[in-house]
C-alpha cells in the first residue's frame, strides 16, 4: 500500500511581507488560544466563531503554513504543534483558517 502526501503549493501572489506579518499574528494567536476565553478571541477573531479549547496546551511552534488568495483576503492552511502539560505529548494541530486584514490588523474571520 502506497500513501502519498499531496503537498501544498503556495500562492505566488502574496508577497513575503504579508506572509511575515500573518505569520507573526497566528503565533501570537497560537500562544493564547489553548486557554483563551470569548473576549479575549475577539481580538483576533471576527465574530467569535472560533470554539474555545480549554487545554492546558503550550505552543511549540508553527511547523508549515501554506498561503492561498480568497475572496475576502488570504486562507491559510497551518500545522501548529503544541505540547500537552498534563500528559506531556506533543499535539500537531491543523487548521484551516481565513484571514482578513482589517483596519492595519489581522483577523480570522472563518474557520473550515
């Protein structure tokens, strides 16, 4: 049996600039989102429509981002790993998320 990981490709369209500074919103999102509560969401997503996790995860790091153009703004498909305090495993955790920059800042605004 063969598995083949289908690989990602960038969108050449964005430019290294705006990937730099949305890599830097999600691992500051990244850090606080495991013990996040709704308020403090709202800074960083639009509308809440983000679930709390609750878990007492601390970010390890951001392992791949892959950058794709939509509609609305760029739509981002990340690998984050985190480490589990209580059972002290290590969590990739992937998400796929839409990012809108809003008045100078970034902000997810849908999550598939």
């Amino acid at each position: 049996m063969t598995i083949k990981e289908e690989l990602a490709q960038d969108d050449l369209g964005i430019d290294q600039e705006t990937k730099e500074e949305i890599k830097e919103f999600l691992s500051t999102f990244f850090k606080i989102y495991p013990t996040a509560k709704k308020t403090e969401l709202g800074y960083y997503v639009k509308d809440q429509n983000i679930k709390e996790i609750n878990k007492a995860y601390t970010f390890s790091e951001i392992q791949t981002i892959n950058y794709f153009k939509s509609k609305n703004g760029v739509k981002v498909k990340v690998v984050v790993i985190y480490l589990d305090k209580e059972t002290k495993a290590i969590l990739p955790l992937e998400y796929e998320l839409e990012l809108q920059k809003v008045e100078s800042k970034w902000r997810i605004t849908n999550e598939f």
